[in-house]
C-alpha cells in the first residue's frame, strides 16, 4: 500500500510540473529587482547597490524611475550604462541594470533607513523597497602574518618567504604590495602556487589571500643580518611586516699561476720542474681544508709541498710549489695540466700550458747513430765501389 501510494504521489508531480511551469511563463508586468535588498554602509562614504529593472511578456514603454523616502543630507543617484538616468526602456522579456549610488552625510545618524525606488510607465508600476543600516560597517583594515620571519643561507641562496594578508574590513581591496630591501638586493611577489610576479591582488571583504616574497641577495654580500620590509597598502589603509634575511657567508675559491697569473712553463722529459701557484678566497667566509690536486697527462708525475690548507680566510692568499715530471718518453710539444683547488662548499681550477723539449743528450745520441749510418754507407760504396 505504502509504495503505491508513493507512486500515484510520484506521478501526480510529474502531471503537475508543466502546470507550474506554465503558470511561471504566464507572469507578466513590470519588475524591480536586486540581490541584496539590505545593506550596511558607513557614514561619510559612498555606496551602490546593483538593480534590475525587468519587463515580464509586455510592450515596450518608456519607465520613469526615481528614488523617495531619502533621509535629510542623502545623495541618491540612479547610473545606468555609468551616467546618471532618469528613465529606461526594457524591450519585452528583457532587462535593464541600473545602480544606485547613495553618498552618505559624515552626521548620518546610525540605524537603519528605508528607501524606495519607483519605476512607472503609462500603464504598468513596480517598486523596490531597500533597507539601509548605517554605522555597523567594519572600517577598512588589512593585516599581515608570516610563520617565518627569519631564514639563513648563503649569499648564492633564493630566500622565500610565505606570509598572508586579510582584508578585515566590510569592502573588497585591490591591495598593492611593495617590498623594501638593502641596495642590490632583489625582490618580487608571486602567489603561494604561482609563478607570475605580481604587484598588486584583489582580496575580497573578510577574505585573505597566501602570498611568497622571493629575495635575491647579491652574490658578494657580506655575512651579516639584512632586513626587509613588506608594506600591503589599500585606499588609505597599510599593513607591513619585518623580515631578516641572515647571510652565514660563503668561501669563492680563486687558483691561478703565482707568477703574476702566468699559467705556462718550459719543461723537459723526464726531468722535474717547479711550478708556483696562488690560492685565494675572494668570498666573504673562511674556506677550511682546501684540497690541491693536479690532472697530468699519462705518464707523467705531479707533487706538491703542501697538498692541504687547512684553512685559508676571506681575502687571503697562499701560494703552493708543485713539482712536475713529464713522461720520459713525451714527445716534444705542448701539453695541457690541469690544477684545482677545492673545499666541501666551492672549488676552483686553472689549465696549465706545458711545453716540453726532449733532452739534449738524445739529440747528441741520435746525431751519433746519424753519423755512424753515414759512416757504414760510405765505407760500403767505396768497398763495393772498387770491384
């Protein structure tokens, strides 16, 4: 019994949907109509509200509109298309927007007001009651936080920081953002998920909005504790917020030949040459057990009177002897040595142009197998010359 009965009450909705429907599309006249009919504003500020003037299944006519029941000191002003009107002409089952602008008096008392907005056309009236509270409206206020104010690296890092601005207030801010950084050093703003550098973002009345600031400090920066300040401002309001970039410093290795930069030398197969090469740290933090070493060519043998420096300070210079023996049977020509100096955080290298020459006692030896040959030849040609 029970699911018969909700069938046949299934099927009598179903019989009476285009009922309703019809009786829906019959509706005919004239309409005023808007999505917030009470409002709260502020004395001594403006305010719109947004209006539909709407013509249900009737002829086209000229409507007159007009606003009454204004309290003393009130400017109402009904715009349409952003200048002021007085009348409007909505084509049968279409519709007009208009907005109404109320300039509310510094010494409107707080409470609330009722307005009316009359639209009539020869034949057809609507009106629109609007209810207005003044004095409970939150005045404009914008606040900034971040979890974390403070970050450490090195003068190479990309500091990011995440912090998030509110809209306190009862209006929607376009609020600007600005950041105010050391000289050489450079910031931009992007959403939390974003990459777009932005200058400014739209937040919503009671809505907040999660921001990054990325600051680039320049690569020579000195370790030492930089702050930064971001400022989000919006029709006369400001919120700003401090941040410290810390910089621990960073060593910069340099390596290049002791001799005034010279990065070449004359040596001989088989017979060691002493090289001079200057180490220095040209960052802003000491380097620690810095590490020398060479990349010979095969055969060849490279040694150094001190490997290791321990430590080597911002601004200081070493220079380490390294001995070099080329493979005895180099041939004669240039060759390419390369040296690095290197610590866990940076590293640095020079290419070191070698030319060798072979010994002179091999010249004077292969002169004598040349002599000896020439010798051999002759004696046979006179030998042989004579039968």
């Amino acid at each position: 019994m029970r699911l018969a009965f909700w069938m046949l009450a299934s099927f009598a909705l179903l019989l009476a949907s285009p009922c309703l429907a019809a009786d829906a599309s019959d509706l005919k006249g004239l309409w005023l109509v808007t999505d917030y009919p009470a409002l709260t504003a502020r004395a001594g500020e403006s305010t719109s509200v947004k209006l539909q003037l709407q013509n249900a299944g009737v002829a086209p006519e000229t409507v007159f509109i007009s606003v009454s029941d204004v309290p003393p000191g009130w400017k109402a002003v009904l715009l349409g298309g952003g200048s002021p009107v007085a009348a409007a002409m909505p084509a049968t089952n279409e519709t007009v927007t208009l907005q109404l602008r109320l300039d509310i008096p510094d010494d409107a008392p707080a409470g609330s007001h009722k307005l009316i907005v009359h639209a009539a056309g020869a034949d057809i009236t609507a009106d629109l009651p609007l209810d207005v509270t003044v004095g409970e409206v939150q005045p404009a206020k914008l606040t900034i936080k971040t979890s974390l104010p403070s970050l450490r690296g090195t003068s190479r890092s990309s500091f990011e920081y995440a912090f998030t601005i509110k809209n306190e207030g009862d209006k929607d801010q376009l609020v600007r953002l600005a950041a105010e950084a050391p000289q050489g050093f450079e910031t931009s703003f992007t959403e939390e998920y974003g990459s777009q550098e932005i200058s400014s973002i739209p937040i919503e009345a009671g809505q907040s909005k999660d921001l990054k600031l990325k600051v680039q400090p320049p690569s020579q920066a000195p370790a030492a504790d930089y702050p930064v300040t971001v400022e989000a401002s919006s029709a006369g309001v400001a919120a700003n917020t401090a941040m410290t970039v810390e910089i621990t410093g960073q060593p910069k290795l340099s390596l290049t030949g002791a001799d005034e930069g010279r990065i070449s030398v004359q040596a001989e197969a088989g017979k060691p040459t002493q090289v001079g090469l200057s180490v220095s740290n040209d960052g802003s933090a000491p380097a620690q057990d810095v590490d020398i070493s060479a990349a010979p060519p095969s055969d060849w043998t490279v040694t150094f009177d001190e490997k290791k420096i321990d430590q080597l300070g911002p601004g200081e210079k070493k220079t380490v002897f390294a001995t070099l023996t080329p493979s005895s049977k180099a041939l004669a020509g240039d060759y390419m040595l390369t040296f690095t100096a290197s610590d866990n955080a940076d590293s640095a290298s020079t290419d070191y142009r070698v030319t060798v020459a072979t010994s002179t006692l091999w010249g004077i030896v292969g002169i004598g197998i040349i002599a000896i040959a020439l010798l051999i030849a002759v004696g046979a040609v006179t030998r042989f010359g004579r039968r």
